[in-house]
C-alpha cells in the first residue's frame, strides 16, 4: 500500500495496523485512526559490510563466511 494512503485505511479499517517508528507515527497523526501501539523495541537493518579485495583475501577461509 501507498504510504500516503495509510491514514485514510486506518481511519476505515480497511487496514489493521502499521509499523513505523514512533516519530512516524507522532508527525501523520496515526495516533488519531489508530487506537494502540505497541514498543517491540526491534529494528530491521540491512547492513552491508564492505572490505577490499587486499583484505578479503588476507582473511583465512573460515572467516569469509
């Protein structure tokens, strides 16, 4: 679903829920069309390691892993 759209599904129960940090929620007014919250204190990161291809393969072959 288009993020614009989330407050209008909200708001029609069109949807049940969303998932954005509190400052999301805080700044689109979600807590107007949405009667809980709940503080899972998780978070989803994508990092991306990257090296050299000088240390790659200074590093013994367990540790490439």
């Amino acid at each position: 679903m288009p993020f614009a759209e989330l407050y209008g599904a909200l708001e029609s129960k069109a949807v049940d829920g969303q998932e954005n940090p509190f400052s999301v929620i805080l700044s689109n007014k979600f807590y107007e069309v949405q009667k809980y919250v709940s503080a899972t204190n998780h978070v989803y990161a994508a990092n991306i390691i990257l090296v050299s291809k000088r240390f790659w393969t200074s590093c013994r072959r367990p540790s490439r892993r």
